[in-house]
C-alpha cells in the first residue's frame, strides 16, 4: 500500500489538530480529507500509548516477518517439488541398500 503523504506532512498535521485547530479546518486547509486525518490521529494515540493498538513500529515489524514467511514458504516449496522429482533416487540415510 502506497502512502502518498510523507511523515512530515502527517506530523504537522497531527501537531496543527494538537495544538487546538478542528480537524474538518486543518483537513480541508490541507487539502486531504477529515477521514484521513482522523485515521492519523487515532495511529499518533496509540503510537504515544494513550490508547491500545497496534503502533507503527510493530506494523512495520509485523510486515518484515510476514513477507519472510513467505519467502521461506516459497523455498520449502521448491525443495518439496525437487525430492519428489528426485524419487527413488535419493541415498538412504542410514546406507541401506534395500
């Protein structure tokens, strides 16, 4: 998902509705729209902890470990379809010739 704000426009957003500007003014004078803006002060309360959530660090975290499970599960996969080409052929661990 693309977010086409930088941090910095979304904290000076969040500092302009902090500071006691309304948030239909500060979304309408920022050109984005109240619902975003909404969205982001609800994300910076919980980033503080004033309200439980998922916070930003640990969404990014979440993210990271998500796409490296697939990854793994793609190679597992690639592994799993090469011993079933291979067959009969794979050696016995123990050396049996059976």
């Amino acid at each position: 998902m693309l977010r086409p704000y930088p941090p910095e426009f979304r904290v000076r957003a969040i500092a302009l509705v902090r500071s006691g500007k309304q948030v239909h003014q500060t979304a309408y004078e920022l050109g984005i729209s109240a619902g975003c803006l909404h969205g982001w002060l609800k994300q910076d309360r919980i980033d503080r902890g004033e309200v439980s959530g998922q916070t930003t660090i640990e969404s990014v975290e979440l993210r990271a470990a998500r796409k490296r499970i697939r990854e793994l599960e793609t190679e597992l996969a690639i592994l799993r379809q090469g011993g079933k080409f291979l067959g009969s052929e794979r050696p016995h661990p123990k050396g049996s010739t059976r």
